[in-house]
C-alpha cells in the first residue's frame, strides 16, 4: 500500500504546478497555500488533531533561531517552551468558532485558525497585524514534520512541505478525470 501512496503521491507532483519561487515572505506563501488547501482543514473542536502535540513554531525572521514549542493540554493548560524554557498559560475555544484565546503572563491574544491538520496548525492573530508591522501569521507545525533526516527545515521547506498537501489531494481530481476518460474511451471501443 505504501508503494502505491508513493507512486500517486510522485505522479501528483509532477503534473501538479511548483510553488512559486518569487511570492516573497512567509505571509505571502501561506496567503497562496491557504487559498488551495482550505478544503482540506479540520476543526478546532477535532481535538485529536491538535492537543497534547509538540507545535514547532516556525518564522522567516533572519535572526530567528530559537526553539519554540507550544503544547495544548487538555483541561486549557498551556505550555510555551523557548529553548527548553517552560512557562505555562491557558488556552480556551471560543464559543464553537475556530478561535483560540491564548494566555500567557497575563497576556490574552484572540487567535482565528486558518488551517489545521495533523502536521500545521497555522493562525491568525485577530485584527491587522500588518499595520502595526506584525507578522499576519502564527505558523505552527508538529514537531516531526519540522525536520527531515535529523536536521531542522527551514521555513521555505516548511512551506514545500505545506504546499504538498494541496499537491497530494489535488490528485484525485485529476485520477477521477483520467478514470472517466479511460472508462469512456473503453465503453466507445466495444461499441
């Protein structure tokens, strides 16, 4: 089985198009990623996909080298850890939205979900962050799918790897469309 989601997998990307090279900033690339991939997001209310995980955060600052991890416990218990440093907050779902309130030193922060899957988890403070020169995003990624062979990715991997989940499910459009093709190509043939 796992040859097959291999060779799908392979096929899909290369007759689907690259990620574009020249989109700029992390913001950029997950403006045009989450335009494609949001049919493919789950809820905040699916737990499973997000709670008691090691979220990597992942930033295109130059001088970004820290290791930030934000865990979500059950019971609203939050953990922010900086380079194995530990402080703990809450969290708390607002009403039934995809909204995340965050805790943290006395500090709340209104949070939308944009996308959430069991590999990235990626928000969006409320408001325009822009304006005040912040980023618009808080990308986080599950600590296994932030590395490959050992090593750290770096953001523009990150955003590849991203991208990929449109690339992987765009696919079965395209295996539907050759299957109906064939199919139909086979019906005329033995007519």
């Amino acid at each position: 089985m796992a040859f097959y989601n291999d060779f799908f997998r392979d096929i899909s990307h290369a007759i689907s198009p690259e990620l574009p090279k020249d989109l700029g900033d992390m913001d950029a690339h997950l403006d045009f990623i989450l335009s494609k991939v949001t049919p493919y997001s789950e809820d905040l209310r699916e737990e499973k996909f997000w709670l008691s995980k090691r979220w990597k955060e992942v930033r295109d600052d130059e001088g970004f080298h820290e290791a930030i991890l934000h865990i979500f416990n059950n019971g609203g218990e939050y953990l922010l850890s900086l380079d194995g440093n530990v402080a703990k907050g809450s969290w708390k779902r607002l009403n039934q939205d995809n909204t995340l309130i965050l805790e943290l030193s006395g500090k709340s922060e209104l949070f939308d979900m944009e996308f959430l899957n069991s590999d990235f988890l990626i928000l969006s403070k409320h408001g325009d962050q822009s304006r005040k020169g912040l980023r618009k995003y808080f990308c986080l990624v599950h600590e296994p799918a932030s590395r490959s062979r050992g090593r750290d990715l770096d953001w523009r991997n990150v955003m590849e790897k991203f991208y990929n989940i449109w690339r992987d499910n765009s696919l079965s459009i395209w295996a539907w469309v050759l299957f109906i093709i064939l199919m139909g190509l086979i019906l005329y043939l033995s007519l």
